[in-house]
C-alpha cells in the first residue's frame, strides 16, 4: 500500500474510535450538563489548539510541507486556541463569553474543513511523511476536535428549558 493511500486511511479511521467514545462517554454528560459547563468543557480541549503552531516550526515537520498547508493549519488552529481561551476567561461575563463560544467554534470548524481542502489541493496525502511528528495530528487529534465543534454547535442551538434560562439567567447576573 502507498503512503498516501495509508494516510488516507488513517484520516477516514481517525474518526471510527472517537466517534464510539465520544457517544460513550462524553455525549451522555454533555448533554446532561449545565450549557455553560457543557461550552466550557468543549472550550477547554480546544484552548490546547496553540499547538497547531508546530506545523511551522523547522525540524518538527519536513522542509518540503507545502507552506500554504503548514501556515494556514498553525495559524487556525492558533487563532482557535486563543478565542477558546478567551471563552473561558469570559465565563462569568455572559454574552462575551458566548460570542467567544460561538466565536472559536466557528473558526475552529472553518479552520478543519479549509485544512481538509488545502491537504486536498496540495497533494499532502503524497507528502504525508513531510507531516513529521505532526502527523498524529490530523489522525488522532483533529477528528475529537472536529466532533466537538459538531457537539458544540448542537449543544448551541438546543433549546433551554425555562427553568435552565432562568438558572442561567440568575448565574450570569452574579
């Protein structure tokens, strides 16, 4: 079998195991959590995203990663990072905490399905071993990522009971 075609393997399987987890374990207590705390939680694994930044760093990855993939990747995953960190120090702050939510979940999203594109259109499944050490990144860390955006949104436009708005209601204007 060809690299390319084991890392594209990889990628589609990347999403088999945490799909069964996530529904497991995580999807039960996310949905049974507090809205603020259930964000919170999904903001918190996404506040590790600063660590897409290594797709740049020389040594890490090969010197022939297209730069187009490398740099908008880091980047993305960078600004993600840093607007999920934002969400939670703004918990207490209500509506900027939830524009912050929204706010990196959008771009987080956008960020993967445009990093998907530019794999595509750069060829990477061929350069899969340019990836270096980053390559467990897109196998085993980007499908979590990507289903908690899902989780996230849904969780987002669920409607709240009553009784939990006016919980939040009175959380938020302590």
């Amino acid at each position: 079998m060809s690299p390319a075609i084991i890392f594209q393997i990889h990628l589609v399987l990347g999403y088999v195991p945490w799909l069964l987890c996530f529904g497991t374990y995580v999807w039960p207590r996310l949905k049974a959590m507090d809205r603020v705390d259930a964000q919170r939680a999904i903001a918190t694994l996404h506040s590790f995203r600063f660590f897409g930044l290594v797709f740049i760093v020389p040594g890490v990855v090969g010197p022939n990663l297209p730069a187009g993939f490398a740099a908008f990747a880091a980047y993305g995953d960078f600004a993600t990072g840093l607007l999920a960190m934002l969400a939670l120090f703004t918990v207490r702050m209500g509506r900027l905490f939830w524009l912050f939510v929204v706010a990196f979940n959008l771009v987080g999203a956008a960020d993967i399905i445009i990093d998907y594109y530019h794999g595509i259109q750069f060829g990477l499944p061929k350069l899969a071993g340019e990836l270096g050490a980053t390559y467990a990144i897109p196998i085993l860390y980007v499908p979590l990522l990507m289903i908690t955006h899902f989780a996230a949104f849904y969780l987002l436009m669920r409607p709240q009971a009553k009784a939990a708005k006016a919980l939040a209601g009175n959380v938020m204007a302590s």
